[in-house]
C-alpha cells in the first residue's frame, strides 16, 4: 500500500480520495513508520488544518511510550552537537530517536532559518533517526503547540526517545521545555554577563546541567556557579540536579550525560511510573492549546461583528482605553 | 500633597483611605511626573493588581504623546550602552526619557536578574530620565502587556521619549517590539552562526539596523550581510531601512543614529501623522490583552467547573486527546 501509494499513484489522485480513506491512510503510514507520511503530517501540523487535528486525534491512543528529552541553553553553546551525540549513544543502545530543533524565526515569513542543520547529516541515513527543523509560526503559543504535536507523532511513529533542542531565551522556548521528562540545561565557559543571565533564567527548569566546550578556560568556574545557583534553588521531586562536563564536538563526556538522562528517567519511573511528570505535560499541553483555540474562537466572533478596526479608532482617539475596551469585547461575547 | 503623602503619612494611613481618593492621588501624582508614584503604579502593573488596571484606564487620556523606540539584538551586542548613549543624545536636544529594560527572567521566581543596570547609573541623578527594569511574569503574554502598560505610565508622566530594551529571541519580545514606533535592531560583527541566525528573526521587524562594536575586525562584512538580507526584503511603507555603525562604549557614531531615528520619526508623520504606527501598536496591544483576560475568564470559568484535572487524567489514560478535550472545553464555556 505504501509503495504504491509513493511511487505510482500521482500526490494529485490521493487528495482526489475521500477524505475519510485519506485520512485513516496516512494515519496506517505513520503507524508503520512511513517517513513520507509523517513529514506530510507535519507540515500539516505547521500550518495548523483541520486534517492535522483529525489525525493528531486519530495518532493519540498510540502515544505515551516516547521519553521526551529538552536540550536547551544560549546560542553557541553547542546544542545541535549535543543532541547529535546523545542520538549517537541512544543509537548505540539500540534505541530510535526523533530530534525536533526549534528554530527562532522571523515572525513575518515564518520560514526556519537554520533549516535542516548540516551538522546533524552524521544521522540522515540512519533509518532509527528522525530529524525536524521547526519553525515558529504566527502568535499565541503556536510554536509550543506545534512542537507538542510533533512530538506526538513521533511518538506514535514508534520513536523511544525524542529530543526537542530550543534556545532557552523567550517564554515560549521555556514553555516548550516543560513538555520534556528530562531538561538538559547547556551553559559553556567564558561566555559575558548577559548570556549567563540567560542562562539563569532557564536554570529552574534543569534536571541535568552541561557544561559544554569543557576544555575552554573558566570551565571549572562555571560548574562552580552552576552549583551555587543550584543550593539556593529547592526541587519539588526530591531529585538532586547533576551537572556534566562534556566535548560535544569530540565525543567527550557524552556517555556519562546520556547515562545521567537514564538514571533521571528510572527516578522518575520509580517515582509514579512517571505519572506525575506525563501530567504535567499534559497540563501545559492543555492550557496551550485552550488558550490558542479560545484567542481563534473569540478573533473569529470579533471579525463577525465588524473587527478590531472601530475600537482601535475609539482608541486611538482616546475616547476608550485598551482596557475598557477588552472588557466590553469579553461582554459581548459573554464572557 | 505630594510631599505630605511621601514624608509625613506612613504608608500605611494612605492605603488605609477610601479607594478613589486614592486613586485620583495616584493619578494626580502621576501626571506631575512623582517619582514615587510612577514606581508604585509600575509595581502595581506587575502584579497585575485591579487598582493597577483602574489607574491604567485613568492615565489613558493623557498618553500618546511619547516617541517609542525600540532597540532590540542578541545578547553581547551592547544594547544597554546603546540606549544609554541614544538617552544622553536626546537629553542634549532638551528632550525627557524614559527607559524600559525588559531582562529574561525566570518563569519560577519572576524577578529581573540584571536588575537595574549598573552602566545606566550615568543618568541615575538625571531628573529628566526615568529607568525600569522588567521582569518577565507568568505566562500568556504577560510580558508584552505589562512592558506595555508601563510605556504608558511614562508617556502619562510626560516622557518625550521612551526605549524600549530587550533581547531579540523569543516572540513575546518580537512582539514588544511590535509596539514601538522606530524599532533598531542591534548586531556586532563576529559573533557565531547562531546568532547570525537569530539576528535574521528580528530582521523584518528593524525600520534601522545598528553594527556596534564597529571597531572589531569583520564590522564591514557584517554590514554588507545586512545590506544583502535587506534586498531581499520589502517594507511595507516605503521607508527603506538604514544601517550605522557605532562604537557605544566610546559614543561613536551615537549622534548619526540618533538623527537617524529622528529621521525616521520625521517619515512616519509626513506619512499621516503617525496615525498607521500608532494604529498598528493599538492593534497589538489590544490583541495581546484580548488574549491575556480571555485566558484568564476561560481558567475561572473551568476552576469553577473543577478545574483541569479530571481532563488531564482522562488524556493520561488516553480516553480522549488534548484536541477533543480542548474543543469540549470550549462547548462548554458557550464558545
């Protein structure tokens, strides 16, 4: 069915089907791990149809086995490299890895700059690895719903382990980060003021801390502040945060991080069966999406009636303020 | 009145008075540029306390006035230095400033970890300047909302001038970029792909691009990438974006830059007054805070109907997905 699918049958003549047939084709692909399949969907994904919703819905009960990984820290530190060696290792356990990389991108074409990264090409012919580059699109969380459900259908294609790799700045690159089990927070030596600041405002979201580029100068230094930073903070599980030191570009230290992300897993296995932490996912991933579909659902009532346009204007003047006129809005539309 | 409430009555006795006269102070106090009080009403809008919104609505009325200009760039790229020197400019042309330094934060504790900055001290004694650091607070926008709200205090207190600083990664501070009127974007020559990279995700929203640190090696190479990747863009006002280079620390090229936003000013109101900006800024403004209370109404209304929790362990047990429960949800609230 694949085969013919993909090799005779024109792209053309399969959106003639019925919908229905479709749509239970490709889910049946991306069940069996058709990689066509499952880029389709996440393009479907990005730009958020209806038939992506169907079939995320469809994909659902066949998720909940994948181990979600967060690799996050400022520009330059060396995440990509990371992810790639991590995948290296989890390969070598005989485990299949989906790497999503969240690229920042311009709000206006909403393109991904970075795009597949060349770097991760070390993993493209290997059939136990799935790579995506995602964009952030439009407003209102889009890019942690989207990435959320990128995961769910790597999950459901069969993927035991995912890695989401994000640069740990904006609220919505943190926010991504609470969707993981494990979040390996990346710092490098020597690096200014600001970027440790940075740094810090993604320390609490840590299990694992990497220094990376560990054979730069000052390295010792900042697993010293990253230890400090860690005393004044309290963990809500009782897991006591580890840092590594690694060489992601020549392979060193990856073992021990990647058995480290291993022994945070069973904790939290013996914790609940990681129950507590699937919750958690869940609840973002729920208010996420409520608050995407509320904004849609109220914007679309608003265009009903006339749009935006006239209560700018009132503004504008200063007959009304921001406020006063979001409050009548939410009346109008009971709320 | 100002100087009895500031020194003689303890704190205690003001708030211990009816709820609109002390309003109608706080207001009064603001108008005539009380420090004390814009500080108090800025902490108020953190909180996103009812009496923060009341005075909010109050101030309306006298905003719109202020020039908002943006200066946004990846970590390292000098942009305190840059607003400071830009302030130190339009206080020779006689002009008040206000100064909005938005610092990513942690999502857990709230605070602002560069705090107020040390290397803005220079204009500390400078009645005619006024300097706040935000902290990123909650989730949902929050941060554009409350860096917006306090960009009005400042107009309200009669601020000629307002920038706006923040580091340009994540799409909630593309989005607070969204609201200013001349927004620069910041580069230095030399810094890594990645941030090259980043950099291009804020490209389309610079009406001026600043190379800082123009003295390092590579400063012309980094103009011209800019000059490329602005070819392939278009503005959709005819204005054409220019570059500068500048040296902050040394106050190099500051006064070309600063005519060059006064230039760009100039532009936008030969055009019609300012009236497209200051419509489109009231557009995102408006649009974010529909979000934030929309978001808000929803979580009370759900609270109300026992919360998330339920929803959440039938997703655990895969009963039904977060898009089914999500669209549920919403039937329920009548959306």
């Amino acid at each position: 069915m694949d085969a013919r699918f993909s090799s005779v049958v024109p792209f053309g003549a399969v959106w003639a089907q019925g919908n229905e047939r479709r749509e239970m084709d490709l889910i049946e692909r991306i069940l069996n791990g058709d990689l066509r399949a499952v880029g389709r969907l996440i393009t479907m994904v990005e730009n958020a149809t209806p038939e992506a919703v169907a079939a995320l819905k469809a994909l659902y009960p066949h998720t909940g086995h994948a181990y979600v990984i967060g690799v996050t820290g400022p520009p330059g530190s060396g995440k990509s490299t990371l992810a790639d060696r991590i995948t290296g290792e989890l390969r070598e356990l005989g485990k299949t890895v989906g790497i999503v990389a969240v690229d920042p991108t311009s709000p206006f074409t909403g393109g991904a700059i970075l795009g597949d990264r060349l770097r991760m090409q070390r993993h493209s012919l290997d059939e136990g690895v799935f790579i995506r580059s995602m964009a952030s699109r439009g407003h209102l969380g889009g890019l942690s719903r989207a990435t959320n459900d990128v995961v769910d259908v790597l999950d459901a294609m069969g993927k035991d382990y995912i890695l989401i790799e994000t640069v740990g700045v904006g609220q919505a690159e943190v926010d991504i980060m609470r969707t993981a089990h494990t979040t390996l927070v990346v710092a490098v030596p020597g690096l200014g003021d600001e970027i440790q600041a940075i740094k810090a405002g993604i320390m609490e979201i840590g299990d694992l801390f990497v220094v990376n580029k560990a054979d730069r100068e000052g390295a010792e230094r900042t697993v010293l502040e990253i230890e400090m930073m860690l005393e004044h903070g309290q963990s809500d599980d009782g897991w006591r945060p580890k840092i590594f030191k690694t060489v992601a570009s020549r392979g060193e230290g990856i073992e021990a991080l990647t058995h480290g992300v291993l022994e945070h897993r069973e904790f939290l296995f013996e914790e609940d069966g990681h129950g507590r932490k699937r919750r958690e996912r869940t609840r973002w991933v729920l208010r996420g999406l409520l608050e995407e579909r509320l904004a849609a659902r109220a914007m679309a009532c608003i265009s009903r009636r006339g749009g935006l346009d006239p209560l700018i204007e009132k503004i504008a003047a200063r007959e009304t303020d921001p406020y006063t006129a979001v409050e009548d809005v939410l009346r109008t539309l009971g709320l």
